[in-house]
C-alpha cells in the first residue's frame, strides 16, 4: 500500500502531461492503432489489439487520445516528463515503456500472464483557483486460448480491482457468468462503480459515448454506481452484416470537492477530477440472428419469384408453340 500512494502522490504532483488544458477534452487510452502502418503490427485477441513481444509474449499498446467522442477523438502526445503506471493481475507494478511516433503516443507494457491489468495517467493543473485532474485509465486482458481453459483460474482473476488513494476512478462490474470469452453486446446492461479516494463517490456525473456519438448521462447512486443499457449503434445491410463488428465506447466520470491548496507554487480553492475507462461492444447475438433470418427470407422470397417468373415464361412458350401448331 505504502508503494502505491508514493506512486499516486508523486504522479499526481506531475506537472507536465499533454499540451494544452488538463480538462479541454476527456484524455483516454486507446488500444486502436491511427493507421495502417501501426495496424500491421498488431493482431486481434482476447482483449483487443496486441503486439507480439520476446517468446511470443503478449504486448499492449496503449495511445493516448483525446475528445469525448471515440470517432473524431484525435491522437495526441505525451510530454516527455510524464508518468504512467501499470499494475499486473495481482496488482504488483509493472514498468511500462513510454512511446513518441508522429502519429501519436502512450505506453507499452508486456502481459506474461492470463487475466486483467490496469494501466493509469494522470495530469494535474490549476485554472481560475481550480485544481483540475485528469485520471486516465484502461483495463486491457490479456487471454490466449493456447493456455488452456481452467476455470478455478479464469474465477480468480474475473474480480474488478480498484486503488485505495486513486483520486478518481471508475471499475467496471462484471457481467453475470462472465468469463475471459465473454462480449459486452448492444442490449447488455453494465454497470460501473465510480470511487474517490478509495470510497463510492455519490452524485458523480457519469457519462457513456458510444462510436457513433450516442450519450447518455447520469448520476451515481448512493453506492457510486452507474448503470447503462448499451443502445443498438450498427446497422449494415443483410448482406454485409459482421457478427464481430466492434466499437469502442467510452465513459467519464466528473467530480467537484471543496479543497484548498497550491500546486507546484499555485492556490488553488476547490478540485475538479475527471476520469475516463474506455471499453468495446459487439452486435447482439439477437441481432445477426434476425439479420441471417432476414436473409433466409429474402432468399427465399427471391428464389419463389425467380420460380414463378420461370414457371410463367415456360407456361407462355408452350402456349405460344401450340398456337403455331
């Protein structure tokens, strides 16, 4: 516990980060590559996109974007004295690699075993008195079906973590029966727990955007819980529907306290933390089932007519002979 708050407080007293205002536009991690050099490298699993390290070992690319709409959020970089920090399956620190391409920045980290890590970043400045905080993190797995399927070991490392002392933070709930297989779909109701300091943060402003811009925002309960049934956001024609078609969401979190004291020199008189968790939904399985019986309809539909316009020219032509006989 003592090495985690040394973490957080000497993060938190970062007083570099991206260019330009902590609190312009949401900061959040990305596992999505800017383009199709980058995507080369990558390879879809269990998890999201991954590169392939020394041995075979998994690796995480985590870039850092900014804007509250997953589409048109831009890629951004990193200041070089910025800090991140990871935390392995059973919450030991990692030491990630930090990142600078043209096309962007953020960290990679190397993911030897099955289950859950938690990577974070944090920015802080102060505005018109206001401490402002930014409190960026992801939740990546990290399954290979070549390691086998133990189900006392995917049961141990299904539980969300959180960190005592993290300003702000949001924890996914995990699904009824979920399991490292498991797809959150259009239609699934999930939930999310937002913590200040460790302790639920009632009446936290909660928000959830989807790819395609869809927002809804509430208000945690009592308990810092926040619950959202994701909309239907994909509708491709019959015939070009993906059943693995997925799209990034991403949710927000804003929090106000009363709290008075400087950064790096400068007072401030009240506290302003944002935090952001982003994750990726697939179609539900309801639908490709309507949209392949939808097809088979259509088939058919399509094959009767081509029978009976068959049937018709067939039954002219032999009339049109015996006229002429």
């Amino acid at each position: 516990m003592a090495e985690w708050r040394r973490w957080v407080i000497g993060l938190a007293l970062l007083s570099g980060g991206l260019a330009g205002s902590v609190q312009a536009g949401p900061v959040w991690f990305s596992d999505q590559p800017p383009n199709a050099e980058w995507a080369k490298r990558a390879h879809h699993a269990h998890g999201g996109m991954v590169e392939r390290g020394r041995g075979g070992v998994y690796v995480k690319r985590l870039w850092l974007r900014s804007g509250g709409e997953p589409a048109s959020a831009v890629y951004t970089q990193p200041a070089d004295d910025a800090s991140f920090g990871v935390f392995g399956i059973d919450g030991e620190s990692l030491t990630p690699d930090l990142f600078k391409v043209d096309s962007g920045g953020g960290i990679t980290f190397a993911m030897p075993e099955e289950g859950f890590y938690n990577a974070y970043f944090i920015e802080r400045s102060v505005e018109d008195a206001v401490l402002k905080s930014s409190i960026v993190k992801a939740e990546v797995l990290k399954h290979s079906c070549g390691e086998g399927h133990d189900p006392k070991l995917t049961a141990s490392r299904m539980p969300p973590r959180d960190r005592a002392g993290m300003p702000l933070e949001i924890i996914r709930e995990r699904l009824p029966g979920e399991d490292f297989h498991t797809r959150i779909r259009s239609g699934d109701e999930v939930g999310f727990r937002v913590h200040y300091e460790g302790s639920p943060a009632a009446g936290a402003n909660v928000s959830l955007t989807t790819q395609e811009g869809w927002t809804k925002q509430v208000v945690a309960d009592a308990d810092g819980r926040a619950v959202f049934k994701l909309i239907r956001d994909y509708y491709p024609a019959w015939n070009d529907f993906d059943k693995r078609h997925h799209e990034a969401f991403l949710v927000t979190a804003e929090y106000r306290v009363e709290a008075s004291g400087e950064l790096d020199g400068t007072p401030f008189e009240e506290a302003h933390y944002r935090a952001t968790l982003p994750g990726t939904f697939y179609p539900s399985e309801l639908e490709y089932s309507s949209y392949l019986v939808g097809l088979i309809v259509a088939l058919v539909a399509a094959a009767l007519g081509a029978a009976g316009l068959f049937l018709y020219r067939l039954k002219h032509s032999r009339a049109g002979r015996e006229r002429l006989q």
